[in-house]
C-alpha cells in the first residue's frame, strides 16, 4: 500500500459568480445576485480586508439560488496585496468594470464594451447605508478586531498559526486601523496590487 498526502476539502454549493454569466441574461443574473443577504457581502467584503486576500475573483465567490454566499481557494491567497471584487481600488474589481480589453488594450483598440459582470454588484458599498462602512462594524466583526488588535504579533503567530511575522503584522494592522480610522480610511492604508500590465495607471486604480 503506497502513502501519499492529500487534502479534503467539502463541495463548494451552488457555482461560480463567474460561471452566471453566460447562463443567465441580465434580468435573471440581477434576481440571483439581489437574494444575497446584504450582511454576506459585508462580512465577505470584512473578512478579505482582515486577511489580506489577494485572488478574490469572481470564480471563488459562490452563490445558491437561495442567496447563499460561498468563498473558495482562500487559504493560499491571504495576506498579500489586497484584491477582491468587494473593493473598488484593487485589480479585479476594476476588470470588472472595464473588461479584460479596458486593462490590455488602450481605448482606441478596444473592439468591443464591457460585458456586464455580475460581480458588479457585489461591491461593498451597495450594500451598507451611504455607501460606507466607517465605525458601525457588526458586533462579531468588532469583538475580533478588538481581540486582534489587542494582542502582539508573537501572541499572534502562536495563537493562530500564522507562518511569518510580516503577515501576523498585517493582520494586526487591519484590526487596530480599522478601529481608529475606520473602515475606508482603513483599506486605503492597504497595499494595493499595481499589476505590471501597461495601461494600468502606475499609482494603481483609485476610489
């Protein structure tokens, strides 16, 4: 009998954000999407920003047609340069407003309009009053940042397993900007990816 490792992992239900999109028109695609809970999306959009993830595209993000909210393929993408389709500002969220030909191509060679991406939708700010988040964490959300915060980047590493200083300090740093600046003063003090693609602006996207 031959040994060999392997990981377990349970099935991720419904499909893919990006799958929706050439299965539904836009009528259909804007009900799926409106049957997710408001508090999902921002405790999705909270989640990402705290660990730093940085491959939050739309085909790790599933949705049931109950309006069931699923993240995939997280573990190896976290604390790194954030970029999720919750935040305006990162790489994939802009993909999503352009297209892939608005981030390759300079607008006099684009052939045709953006696609709708349902992904759209999912920004954050359509989903909290005003379109900000500020100080009104939900109360889970504020414990663990407050938890977080708390503690020093040794206490870190031992409690959560975390691999490298560098990445339990970014952790902390989320939680205690958070707290005192509030929630998008907080992700502008995040590094943001600046992707080497030619006609991406060089200081990167902007809110």
């Amino acid at each position: 009998i031959e040994e060999a490792e392997g990981i377990f992992a349970e099935f991720a239900r419904g499909a893919s954000v990006e799958a929706l999109v050439g299965r539904y028109n836009f009528e259909d695609l804007s009900d799926i999407m409106q049957r997710i809970p408001h508090d999902r999306v921002i405790t999705a959009a909270l989640f990402d920003f705290m660990t730093a993830q940085h491959d939050r595209h739309g085909e790790n993000v599933f949705v049931t047609d109950e309006g069931g909210l699923q993240l995939i393929d997280t573990r190896d993408s976290v604390f790194g340069m954030l970029d999720t389709i919750w935040h305006p500002g990162t790489w994939y969220f802009e993909r999503n407003v352009v297209g892939n030909e608005g981030l390759f191509n300079p607008p006099e060679e684009q052939k045709r309009k953006p696609d709708h991406w349902p992904q759209l939708m999912l920004d954050y700010r359509c989903h909290v009053p005003n379109g900000t988040i500020g100080f009104e964490f939900p109360p889970k959300m504020r414990a663990c940042m407050e938890k977080i915060s708390s503690m020093s980047i040794e206490g870190l590493l031992k409690e959560y397993g975390i691999s490298e200083r560098s990445k339990a300090q970014l952790l902390h740093n989320a939680s205690s900007n958070g707290l005192k600046y509030g929630y998008e003063a907080a992700v502008r003090m995040t590094p943001l990816p600046i992707r080497s693609k030619k006609y991406q602006p060089p200081e990167g996207y902007r809110w």
